[in-house]
C-alpha cells in the first residue's frame, strides 16, 4: 500500500487544437496522400499497408515497389481499388490553394496512439509554478544573465527558485503519467503566423506549417502523483525547498499564470496585433470558462506553438526585455523598434480560428496512504464508502539512516584489538561525512567502542580534531 504519494486521476479536455510534435516530418505520397481536387489528406498506417500488400499477388506487390519508388502511393491505391481510409491516421480537408508539402507528426506511443506525454504536462505545471515562485522574490532582476548562451540564461533563476541540484529540485516531488487519446482521430491543422506591422495591425506570413493535432472536445485521463514524504517537515528543511506543494497551491499558481497570459493577450491583441478573432477568444471565450471553473479544475497552455509567453512564464517583464538584453539573449535584436514577440501561431482546424494548445484539467480523484479514494466537489473533500476488507493500519515511512550512524554500525562489528580495519573505515568515514558534528559524533563512538585500546592507537591520531 503506498503511504508517502498522493495519487490523483485527472481528465482532460481539450479546449482548442493541440500538437506535441514527435520531431517527424510526414512526406507526400510516402506518409500520406492528398486528393488535389478536392483538397483532401488521408495519413496512412504504413505497416497496415503492408500486411495488405503481402497478401497481394506477386504483379500488385512490384506495382506497389514501383509506386514506392515513384512517390506516387496515390495512383496505385486507385489502380488497385482500394480505400485510403481503411489503412487512415488521420484526416483533413484544405483549400487546394494551401495543400501541404509536409506535416508535422502528432506524438504517438508504440500502439499508434497519440497521446501527451507526462513531461509535457509536468513542464506547463513548472512554468505556473517558477512564475508564482518569482512573483514573490523581489529581487529576479539581479539574477538575469546576459553575457552566456542564451539557452542557459535562466539557470541562476530556476536554481534560486526550484533548488541548485536534481537532487533537491522542488520539482521531484511530482510525478505525472502520459495522457492517451485512445479514441481520438488526429486532425491536421493550420498553424498561420500573424506578424505585427509598423504601426499596428498584421499580415499573415506567406506560408502556412501543417500539422497533426488533437481538436478541441478531446478527452484523455491520466495520473498525477505528489510525493508527501519529501514535503514532510524533515524532508523539507533538509533538501531546502521553497514552498510545499500541496494540490491548492498548484492550482492557485495554474489559475494566476492562465489570468496572466489572458491579460497579457487581450493587451497585445488589441492595441498592437488588432486581430478579432485571437481578442475575442482572450476576452470572451477563455475568461467564462475560468469563471466557471469548478475547486478541482484548472486551464492551462501546453505544447508547441504557445509562444514566449506560454513557454517562458513571460519572466522578462517589458520593462525587463531592454535593448542590452534583448541583443544579448539575441530577442530579435533587429527588431528593436517592435515589442518581443511581435507574432503569434494561429490555429486553423475545420475553418476555425483560435490560439494553439489550451486544455481543461479535471482533478476528479486522489488515493491517500489509506488508500480510500477522496472526491473534489465544490472544494469540499467526500470520502467513497469503504472497501469491504477491513483496512489495514497505513505503514509510516521509517526515517532514514544517517551517514554517521551506518559507519558507527561498521565500527561497532569490528574488534577494538582489529586495527588495520578500524583505521580504514575512519579514514572512509571523514571523507564522507558532511559536517564536523557528524565527525565528532563518529570519534566518540569509536572511542567508546575501543576502549583501552583507543588511547595508544593510530585511531586516536586520526581523531584527535575531533575529539580534543
């Protein structure tokens, strides 16, 4: 039974497209095929075409290799009579003017299934998490490098905020499944990139990035655990961690970072970008559905194409982003004159027009160390009826051993007359051991331990800081 994890069940829904790309690129007439007159694309499951092929005579299967060869799948699925759509992973209809030439793959696990995986979900919790955290220090400003690769710019803040080592990263006392979308059929949108003008307004750039997408209304559950043992009081001062992280502060963070991209959106929209469909979205659409929300439920941008906002936290606050950084973490620095960033990535799936990757999260369960299911309602917390077995009592965690006490046991194992041996372990003992109270506590237990034999000792030398 675990007794140290709290273990939640969570459903998402998705409120508009999202894509998590694998980092494939799906090819024309080799991955998919595209019906240039009635602007129709149809993913295929190659290995299900090739079973089907195997069954095939011998003339239909050098066909197949020459279409192969060719690139031409499309002529050979019509000569042969069969259905695109019965070997089909994905579908979508385009305007024959904005046929794509690739398609940016959705992730999928071993089975096909695309799913999200749980480092992307953990990493849209961080983001929350590492901006509420700032919002509180004062002084991030101090903290901003400027003369290092830009990728690692953030290093001073993220330790300052989240802890210095893996070891004591606030972050490990989450852990999150993969979300699978087992009766979702992917779609294949349109991300379209509006560029600020001069003045104000946008222009559409002249190309378009086709990619494979969960759509908005698409439900996946998955699991989100909390470890409880290493936020206990102990734990918790001796890794040093900043704050406890408990279910209501990550959904207070989650709520206050989603209102802050809202309002930064709804600015950005309206008095540099004057684009409709994106304002109305920030103003209308996203805030009633934050109004609404229920305790146990939370809204958050995930995936690519969010932007700076969604992926950094909006850290670098305008006031922040000067010149000087700006040309040394190299935002657009010949681009001074516009705010940073001066685009954003719209989706465009089924002719509708929204912002790339927001979804609901749905905390409708959690096991504790009784292992009794808890339901969320209203922030209130209901008890499910008992199992029929009798519970056991939940086992505690034992305290972990101590450095000094496991090389104090070794000692106590030898006999005080065994020298050599004693002399070993101490010398492994004061390389290992942290602290000088550790050191000295580990002196008198040798000494103790020896006896008359500790005083005329090579023992007694190697001790004597600590003891005298």
């Amino acid at each position: 039974m675990n007794t140290i994890r709290e273990t939640y069940t969570c459903r998402i829904t998705t409120i508009t497209p999202v894509h998590i790309g694998s980092g494939n690129v799906l090819r024309e007439n080799i991955d998919y095929i595209a019906d240039k007159k009635t602007g129709r694309v149809t993913g295929l499951n190659m290995r299900k075409v090739f079973q089907t092929v195997e069954q095939m005579k011998s003339a239909d299967l050098l066909s197949f290799v020459a279409a192969c060869e060719k690139g031409d799948i499309n002529d050979w699925f019509k000569k042969t009579k069969l259905n695109p759509k019965d070997f089909a992973t994905f579908q979508g209809t385009f305007n024959t003017s904005e046929m794509p030439k690739e398609i940016r793959e959705q992730q999928r696990n071993g089975f096909g299934i695309p799913y999200f995986p749980g480092s992307s979900l953990k990493g849209a919790f961080r983001t929350a998490i590492i901006v509420k955290l700032a919002d509180a220090k004062k002084d991030l400003q101090c903290l901003i490098a400027t003369k290092v690769n830009p990728k690692f710019a953030d290093q001073k803040i993220i330790k300052s905020l989240l802890g210095d080592d893996p070891n004591r990263n606030l972050m490990r006392c989450i852990s999150v499944g993969d979300a699978l979308f087992k009766t979702a059929t992917p779609k294949i949108g349109l991300a379209k990139i509006a560029s600020m003008k001069k003045k104000n307004g946008f222009d559409y750039k002249p190309f378009a990035i086709a990619v494979e997408c969960i759509r908005e209304n698409e439900n996946s559950e998955f699991q989100m655990s909390i470890d409880t043992y290493l936020l206990g009081d102990e734990q918790y001062r001796c890794l040093n961690f900043k704050q406890k992280l408990t279910f209501d502060f990550i959904r207070e963070a989650i709520f206050e970072f989603t209102k802050k991209i809202i309002d930064h959106e709804i600015k950005f929209c309206e008095e540099k970008l004057n684009h409709n469909e994106l304002a109305t979205f920030y103003k209308n659409t996203l805030p009633l559905q934050l109004k609404n929300l229920k305790q146990n439920e939370i809204i958050l941008n995930l995936g690519w194409g969010i932007g700076w906002e969604g992926m950094t936290g909006g850290l670098l606050t305008e006031d922040l982003l000067n010149e000087n950084i700006r040309k040394n973490l190299k935002l657009a620095p010949h681009r001074i004159d516009f705010p940073f960033p001066k685009t954003r990535k719209i989706a465009q799936v089924d002719n509708k027009i929204t912002p790339w990757g927001w979804i609901k999260i749905t905390f409708e369960s959690y096991q504790r160390g009784s292992g009794m299911p808890v339901i969320r309602t209203s922030g209130q917390e209901t008890l499910s009826p008992p199992a029929p077995e009798p519970m056991r009592a939940p086992t505690l965690p034992s305290t972990p051993e101590r450095p000094v006490d496991k090389f104090i046991k070794q000692i106590k194992v030898l006999k005080p007359t065994d020298i050599g041996s004693i002399c070993q372990k101490i010398d492994t003992a004061l390389l290992e051991l942290q602290t000088d109270a550790e050191k000295k506590e580990f002196a008198l237990a040798v000494k103790a331990h020896m006896g008359d034999q500790f005083k005329k000792s090579k023992a007694r030398e190697k001790l004597r800081g600590f003891i005298e």
